[in-house]
C-alpha cells in the first residue's frame, strides 16, 4: 500500500505500475468540468430523444422504453470494399465489415442507469441481449458499450450505448481469447470463474455482491476506479443469462452505479463494455475458455474535476496508477447504496 510494485493482468497479458504514494502529490493541472445537471427531460432538438427528428432526416418514434436504431454516422458498414492486396509485409490491410447501432435506454434525457428502476435497467439488459444474439447470428463479435458523460466521449447526454458488430475479431477480443484458452488449457478452469471464485474468497476487492454476480476492482486494475462484473456461475454469453441471472444483474448494475454517482456526487463518467466469446462461425466452436464478464473504466482520480490522465510513462511504457486496487476497493464499498439525490 505504500511502497510501488508491478502487478500482471492475467487476461491481457501486460503488466501495470502501482505507485500509492503519488496519489499524494499537489494537484496543479487541468481541472474538468463536471458533466451538467440540468439535463432537459425531453428536447425537440435532441436526435436521441422520442419524437426528433436525427441527421439524416428520420424522425425518431415516441418510445417509451428502449429504442434501437442504425447509427446514423457508423464507423463500420456491411458493404465496404475489400482493400486490394498488400505490396509489402509493412504495409497489410484487411477487410472490414459490420453494423453499428444506437439503443437509447429511456425516453427522459435526464434519467441515467443508476436513477432508473430494477424493471427499466431489466429492459435494457434484455434488449443487449437480443441484439448480442441477432448480431451475433452472423457476425463473428458484437460489442455492446457506453460512454458516459463528455469527459468519455459521449456527444449526446440522453441516456444510452452503441452496438458495433464486427466481420473480425478486435484486439481486445483476440487478445482475451489467446489468454482465456491458455489458463484453461494450463488449469483445466475458465480463467475469470477461478478469478471471481478467489475473489469472492478474499473479499478485499470486492465492491458489491448478490446470488449471482459479483464486482471487483481487479487486482491488476489500471483505471483508479476500475471495476470488473463477474457472473459466479460459467456462462459465455450475455444471451446465455436465465431470468433470475437478469433480474440480479439489474441490482448489482444499480448498485454499483448509486457508488460510483456517490463517490463524487456528480454523474459519474465512464466506459464500460461487456465481453463475452466470439460469435458468428464461433458458435461452432468450443468457447469453453471463455467467462462472460463487463468492464467499467471510470476516469476520475482525486474528485469530480480530477482525472487520471493516461499520457507519457503509460503511453511509452506502461500502465501505472496512483492508489491501489484495494483502497479504491475499500473506498466503494463503504459508500452508501441510495443516490445522493
């Protein structure tokens, strides 16, 4: 806890510097502004609310749940060419193919994850779920994810993800899977079922708990406040989850989202994404190595207008952070389970 050490991610295969001590240092750089509170409910001109009309001239239906829709500015398209072939081994291309979709959690711009109810973010689980499946039908990986609060990205407040479905596999995806198939080749058990067992066992990372899953802040955490969400039981896929499995995702979601609001009282920004095995021509193959899991990348440090900055030594070398995966544990977990608001 004060002395610096090196801890090895497992499931990327890297390495990240743990540096405590600094986490005590002046603070004289950028400050964030935090994300605004004063969200309207419902904006005419908001292409993500019920009812607007969006970029390319549609205008939106008056939902009242979740609504899915093709992302009207994509970043992968099912009819790109193929790149032609390669003159030299520096210089290789590939084909790149896919779809990309937008799913609006709710119909109020104002009403992030954690404020809504068991039953709206039981909504959204189950509609991940489908689109993982028809997705996953034909293309190979389907990445669900949200970023949240500019500070991540986001351009729009209104509450909701994207879906990139892709012809290949990405390289945290190749990645996880080398990893997953060595530990279970070398162990004969699914890597993260043995981790969240253990886990669960030492409970000193552990941020919330229930019958069905769990959240750590991973022992090889590279984010301050980074959190991983483990099923207890082996399960690949996100449309794999029975009901009760759902039901039990919507709390613990709820739960660690109220903490993370909590931490700051501010809207707390984050990445977040869930990986799960390969779809597509996969599901032919034996993915038994792999153990559906979500990780939450969130990027503040000391308050809601420090962040942590991943430049220099991280970009050049490698990860480091400044508390370590215990304290940022201890400091969730003792933090009330009702919103600030």
């Amino acid at each position: 806890a004060e002395h610096q050490h090196a801890r090895y991610n497992p499931l990327r295969d890297d390495w990240v510097l743990v540096s405590a001590h600094r986490v005590k240092r002046p603070w004289q750089g950028q400050l964030e502004k935090p994300s605004p509170e004063d969200v309207p409910r419902w904006d005419p001109n908001n292409p993500l609310c019920p009812g607007a009309t969006r970029a390319n001239g549609e205008v939106n239906p008056q939902y009242e749940g979740t609504f899915v829709f093709p992302n009207d500015f994509p970043a992968l398209q099912p009819d790109a060419p193929e790149p032609g072939d390669s003159d030299h081994p520096l210089f290789r291309a590939a084909a790149a193919q896919g779809v990309c979709k937008v799913m609006c959690f709710h119909p109020w711009s104002d009403l992030t994850l954690p404020l809504m109810s068991l039953a709206e973010i039981r909504a959204v689980i189950d509609a991940w779920a489908e689109l993982a499946a028809d997705l996953g039908a034909s293309y190979p990986w389907v990445q669900i994810f949200e970023n949240k609060g500019a500070m991540m990205g986001c351009s729009n407040p209104h509450p909701h993800c994207q879906v990139w479905a892709s012809s290949f596999l990405p390289n945290e995806a190749r990645l996880e899977d080398r990893t997953q198939q060595q530990h279970l080749s070398q162990h004969g058990v699914p890597m993260l079922l043995e981790y969240a067992e253990q886990e669960a066992h030492r409970k000193e990372r552990l941020v919330v708990e229930n019958r069905d899953w769990l959240v750590v802040v991973p022992y090889w955490a590279t984010w301050p406040y980074q959190t991983l969400l483990l099923p207890r039981r082996h399960v690949c896929r996100l449309q794999e989850l029975h009901e009760g499995e759902r039901d039990s995702l919507a709390s613990i979601m709820k739960r660690l989202l109220i903490k993370y609001d909590n931490l700051f009282e501010v809207s707390f920004p984050y990445s977040m994404g869930w990986h799960g095995a390969p779809t597509g021509s996969y599901l032919e193959e034996d993915c038994r190595h792999w153990q559906l899991h979500a990780h939450y990348y969130p990027p503040l440090l000391r308050s809601a207008t420090v962040r942590k900055f991943m430049v220099g030594y991280e970009m050049l070398a490698q990860a480091q952070r400044d508390l370590t995966p215990e304290q940022a544990a201890e400091r969730l977990r003792s933090l009330p389970e009702v919103h600030y608001k």
